[in-house]
C-alpha cells in the first residue's frame, strides 16, 4: 500500500496552481481568510486544505459576494437567509 503524503505549498507555487498574485494571498492571509503556516526560515508553507479553502473562496467571490461574506460562508457563520444558502 502507498503512503500519501499531505501536499504542502510555497507562497509561489499556491499562488500559481490558483492564478493569484503573491500580494492577493498576503492580503487574504491578513484578513484572516488563510493562515500559513512559518517555518523556522520564516517561510509560509501552506497546506492542501488551505488551497482548497481558497479555491471554495473563489465561486461566491466571483458571484459577487465581498470578501468577507465568502469568509461567512466559508465559516459556516451565516444565517439560512444569506446569500451564499441555497436549497438544493
């Protein structure tokens, strides 16, 4: 049996694979939309979860929810009335 091992990023690399800039992710990070993990070089190391998480972020942004109300949604802070709810 093969072992996996979690996928972690660079801000460079996780930048890339998401078709941001560098500063839009240190923004985020400063909001408080992702938290990057340092290393001892003081390096950010993101994780897969992380870029899923930005990914998820990305859908209602760009239907054109602010960026903290995707945070809401993200978070599962928001009330059945919020736009990011919709019944399936």
């Amino acid at each position: 049996m093969k072992e996996s091992r979690a996928q972690v990023f660079n801000i460079s690399e996780l930048a890339q694979s998401l078709g941001l800039s560098r500063s839009t992710l240190l923004y985020y990070e400063k909001l408080g939309l992702v938290k990057a993990q340092r290393q001892q070089n003081g390096y950010r190391r993101y994780s897969d979860a992380d870029r899923q998480r930005l990914r998820l972020l990305k859908r209602p942004q760009a239907g054109g929810l602010s960026l903290k109300e995707c945070q809401a949604c993200l978070d599962g802070k928001t009330p059945h009335a919020s736009p990011c709810y919709r019944k399936t």
